[in-house]
C-alpha cells in the first residue's frame, strides 16, 4: 500500500481501502503521522547552489579541485540526519536529502550555512529565497 494523506475530505476513500485490505487475511503495518511536505523544490535548487558555490571556493584555494557532487556528499555526511528505509523488511539508515520534509531541509540548510560562515566561505542567499523567509521567520 502507497502513502495516504487522509484529511476530513478523504475519510471514506481511507474506510473504503481498508475494508478491501482487511478480509485477505493478511497482516497489515498501519502507521499515522503528521504530514508533512517533503523538502521543497527552491530548497533543493539552494543547496545546490551552495554546493557548487562552496566546490568553487574550495577548489580556489588551490589544495584540490572539488565537484558540488562531492561536496554534497562530505555534507551530507556531516549534517544530514540518518533517516529509516526499510526494504525486505531489513531497515538501514540513509543519510538523503531526499527524505527530509521542509523544516529538516531547512535545519540542513541552516548548519550548512553556519558551517561556511565559520570556514570563511561565503553562500548566496536571495532575499527572496524560501531559505531567508523562513530563517526571518525564525527570528521573529
């Protein structure tokens, strides 16, 4: 079974799956959080951005050359959390990007930010940018 956002609007479509699900006799893992949006599509094209930018400042200093690839993975590594991806029954922790919703990216973008400022390393960030609306937000 896929993800089902249930709401108010959708309670009958939920009532109506399990009513197909529950006479196969098998055992069904039922699990109810929050929802929540999934990393937003501005929050991934910034964090590119930063890769890149930070890949640029890296490679300038002339101790290596750097690819935003790789700098992605070296910040993953360091400030993405590990989340659950249960395959086969057998769950492993993976550090992904792809999984954070809006304010785990956000937190992601906000230690990847404070990382660079105390390197030395300068990161664009639009004004205008959801990164910067929801940072003033944060500071009220």
């Amino acid at each position: 079974m896929q993800d089902f956002v249930l709401h108010e609007s959708n309670k009958k479509q939920f009532w109506q799956i399990l009513q197909q699900i529950i006479p196969t006799g098998k055992r069904w893992r039922i699990k109810i959080t929050e929802y929540r949006e999934k990393r937003s599509l501005p929050q991934n094209s910034l964090m590119w951005k930063w890769n890149n930018e930070v890949a640029d400042q890296l490679t300038a200093t002339g101790a290596s050359s750097f690819v935003d690839e790789e700098v992605h993975e070296w910040l993953k590594d360091m400030f993405c959390p590990a989340k659950p991806v249960t395959i086969a029954g057998l769950t492993r922790y993976i550090k992904s990007t792809r999984l954070l919703d809006t304010g785990e990216m956000h937190h992601y973008l906000s230690e990847i930010d404070r990382w660079a400022h105390q390197k030395g390393l300068r990161l664009t960030i639009p004004g205008d940018s959801e990164y910067q609306v929801m940072k003033d937000k944060q500071n009220g």
